[in-house]
C-alpha cells in the first residue's frame, strides 16, 4: 500500500514538472476581474480513491475558486429535492455552444440543455433558491459536510466582482423566466448562483467530497449516502458528454473520464469505481479549460488506464 502511494506521488511529480513550459500557453480569466489576480504558475493535482488514500503533489492544499465545479454540487442538491420532475425543467443534452451563450435558450424556449452550462446551472439554483429556506447556507454546509472541513468557505471579493460583472448571466436568468422555467426573484437566484461558484477549495478537499461520484452515491469514508446509485449515474453521464464545455467530445476522446471544469482554473475528473483527481492551474484555453489541468488529467489517467471507455 505504501509503496502504491509513493509511487502515486512520484508520477504526479513528474506531470506536474513536465508542464513547466506550458503555463504561458493559456490565460487566466478576467472577465470576472478578482480571477484574473491569481498567479498563472501555481499548479496542484490530488488523486483521492475510495479505499481512502490521498496523494497530491504542488499546490494541491490551496484554495482556489471551484467557479463551474460548483454546478457539480448543486445539481445533486437539486436532484435529491426534486427527483425526476428537474428533467423537465432543464435537458442532459450537450450544447455544442460555449458555455455562458444565450443564442440556443432562446431557440428552446428557455429550457436549457444541460445543467452544467451556465443556464442550466441558474436553473438548477433557481431550484435550490426556491426549494431551500437559506439556499447559500445550505449549499455551504452540504460541501463542508462532504469534504468534512467546517473552513471551506465563500471567497467574498470574487462574489462581488462577478455580483458587478454578471450582466450575461442575468441576461440568461430573465430569458428563463420570461418563459415560465424560473420561480425566484432573479436578484435572489444571481445571488446564490455568485455564491456557490465564489466557493474557495483545494483540490485535496474537491477530489474526497466527490468521491461519492466514484462510489455509486455513497460517500466511501463517512458511509452516507449522498445520492441514488442512478443519480451518481446520471452526473458521470452528464460529466462526460458535457463537464468540459464545448470541448467534451474531445476530452472524451483522449482521457475518457467524467469531468468538470471551472474558470478558476480547477478540473474534477471521476474515476468510477476508483477515486477522483482534481487539478488546479488558472490558464484556461479559448474552451474554458484549464491547459496544463487537462494535460495533468490526459497524463495519469493514461499512466493508470483510468478511461472508462476501455
Ligand atoms: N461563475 C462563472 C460564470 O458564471 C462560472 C463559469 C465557469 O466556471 O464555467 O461565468
């Protein structure tokens, strides 16, 4: 066991030491200015399996903003209070647009295809807002719980910055609304949405709180049950065909995992019946994603054989 750790560490260490020239090859986000202040060379990646090891290598214990990684979470709060009647709201669909476009909305009458696009990520916190008495403070202690970590909290410069910079999202949310998909006050549901993606964590505590995804919905080190064995299904399904942006099918194409990216620079991938990694490095391509993130991902998942398409 011991020597599978170190030996885990060692090839983390050497992607993390390859990436050295490939910082410069992506760039940090700015569209939501507290985001663009972070250091483009800090990098971490944490490998966290379900018989309860953990591995990271770099800045892998610094807090970052989770940003998209946070519509992980909430659709799993969402699909635990509403069951099967969210999928009329909102479809599990790739969009083959970018993620923050309103163009499709529009041609489909305000049901978004998917819930980890920015509309169906407002849908899916129009839910919580709506089904929740204190939605920010629910979203906050459910991934507290998961990553049994009371500190993790709300990185309050970056929710102001998107607060003042979230004219598109409103745009996106008042689009729904006028066709009937949205129940909440847009001011209230922009408020949480900013929240939940203004959430700073590690990769360390990203990689054990998802670890339910791995494990059929219950989470491995705490026994809970987090959600159904189907819903941990549909997440993985929907991760796959749509986590990366519109660059899903080709990271389905080379890694072949379940993912989820962030414009803070993280990425999840799951790892069905094995762990999660998750890696941190703030400079995105023109997709959204993080460069040397996905390189990170490509590289172990290809050292360990981790598709799910083998
Ligand atoms: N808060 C970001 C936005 O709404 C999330 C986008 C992302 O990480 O993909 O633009």
């Amino acid at each position: 066991m011991k020597n599978n750790i170190v030996d885990l560490q060692n090839k983390l260490q050497a992607l993390l030491l390859s990436q050295h020239d490939n910082f410069t090859q992506g760039k940090v986000a700015d569209y939501i200015p507290a985001l663009g202040n972070v250091k483009p060379e800090l990098a971490g990646i944490c490998v966290a399996t379900i018989d309860g090891k953990t591995v990271g290598v770099g800045d892998y214990q610094r807090p970052f903003s989770i940003q998209s990684i946070s519509k992980v979470f909430g659709l799993v709060m969402a699909m635990n209070r509403l069951g099967d009647s969210l999928w009329q709201r909102v479809k599990m669909e790739p969009s083959g647009q970018p993620f923050n476009s309103i163009i499709q909305l529009e041609w489909e009458k305000g049901i978004p295809r998917n819930p980890v696009i920015n509309a169906g990520a407002l849908l899916v916190s129009d839910v919580l807002t709506s089904h929740f008495s204190a939605s920010k403070l629910a979203f906050l202690s459910f991934v507290r719980k998961l990553a049994n970590n009371e500190t993790i909290h709300v990185d309050k410069q970056v929710y102001q910055s998107e607060l003042s910079h979230g004219n598109r999202n409103a745009a996106l949310a008042y689009l729904m609304k006028s066709f009937g998909n949205i129940e909440a006050e847009i001011p209230e549901l922009l408020s949480h949405y900013f929240t939940q993606c203004a959430v700073a964590m590690s990769c360390q505590q990203l990689a054990q709180s998802l670890l339910f995804l791995a494990n059929k919905g219950v989470d491995p080190l705490s026994k809970n049950i987090i959600c159904s064995p189907k819903d941990a299904h549909r997440v993985n399904a929907i991760l796959s065909t749509s986590g990366m942006y519109d660059q899903s099918g080709e990271f389905a194409f080379s890694v072949g995992l379940p993912a989820k990216s962030g414009v803070g620079g993280g990425l999840i991938a799951i790892v069905p019946n094995y762990g999660v990694i998750c890696t941190w490095s703030p400079p995105l391509n023109s997709f959204g994603n993080s460069v040397v993130g996905m390189n990170l991902v490509a590289g172990i998942a290809e050292e360990l054989g981790l598709s799910i398409y083998h």
